[in-house]
C-alpha cells in the first residue's frame, strides 16, 4: 500500500521537498510534480489539516505490544468498505492528543491455513479532536482485519506497549 495525496498529483516525494508549505496560507501557486498543472498553496494547507501525517516510529517497542480496547481513548467515527477507491478512517480522540504517541494502523491477511500475516502496518501523527487517515485500497483477496489504534508516549520504549486498538474485517 501507499499513502495517497490529493488528485493534484502530490506524491510522497513532493510532500517532502515542499514541506515548509505546510504553515502558508496565500493563493500563490506552485508547480505540481507529476501533472505539471499548478497546485494552490491553501489546497496543499487544506490537505495537510484534512489527513494525519505518516511519522517513523521504529523502535517504538521492543517485543511485541499488548492488546486493549481504544474506547478508553477515542471513538472510531468512519470505517471504509472495501469496495472504496481509498480507504478512510476518522478518529476522534477522547483523551488530549499529547498523552498519546501515535495512531497505529495494521492490515493482515489469511493464508491457506486461515491464519493471520500482516502485510501492511503504518504510523501517523495524533492531533487533538478528528484525526483522519486516507490510504490506497490495495485490500487483498479474502477476510482482510484491520486493527486501527493508539500508543501512549508514556509506554514508549518498554518491552510490551499496550496498543488500544479497534479491529474489524473487510472481504474483498
């Protein structure tokens, strides 16, 4: 899977380069790195406050992480179908944003044993009040789970982080 930007042509590659966009809110226009049409600024600002960023997290833990329910910290407000073009999940968050380190999202297929692999597996930035992620459907073929949650930045680097976790399933 990849991270989808707006139908302007954004790639990852662009949001890097152009990433002191993200504060500017003029009307001056900046050439976009795949179609060549110009991108307004204020579209490029909408979008980053539209969708979470991805952050790197490696290392977050150390063995493995256990398992809770995220109610305790946010309500699942939009599951997509796995019939959408992109596949979009808002969060709103219960608790302030600065208690948790990042939201944490893993999609895993069955095998011809029926037994679970994981097969992609992304971390974004949290911000307070919706957080909203927006991804590719690249769902693959059977009973795909998805576990969608938070860490808190206080359990980071321990052993066994809990990770407070929504799943559910979509059939392709």
């Amino acid at each position: 899977m990849r991270i989808v930007w707006p139908e302007s042509g954004m790639s990852n590659g662009h949001e890097k380069k152009d990433s002191h966009l993200e504060n500017v809110v003029s009307t001056t226009t900046v050439p976009s790195s795949n179609s060549g049409k110009a991108v307004n600024k204020v579209e490029i600002q909408e979008y980053h406050n539209y969708v979470n960023r991805v952050v790197d997290k490696g290392g977050f833990y150390k063995k493995g992480y256990t398992i809770s329910d995220g109610g305790v910290y946010y309500m699942l407000e939009k599951k997509p179908k796995a019939d959408d073009k992109y596949l979009t999940f808002e969060i709103r968050l219960i608790q302030p944003a600065d208690l948790l380190s990042h939201i944490y999202l893993n999609i895993c297929n069955t095998n011809e044993k029926g037994e679970f692999y994981q097969y992609f597996g992304q971390t974004f930035e949290v911000r307070d009040g919706l957080n909203r992620i927006k991804i590719a459907n690249n769902l693959r073929k059977g009973k795909n789970r998805i576990e969608i949650g938070v860490f808190k930045k206080s359990e980071e680097g321990k052993d066994f982080p809990t990770f407070y976790r929504n799943i559910f399933t979509l059939e392709r």
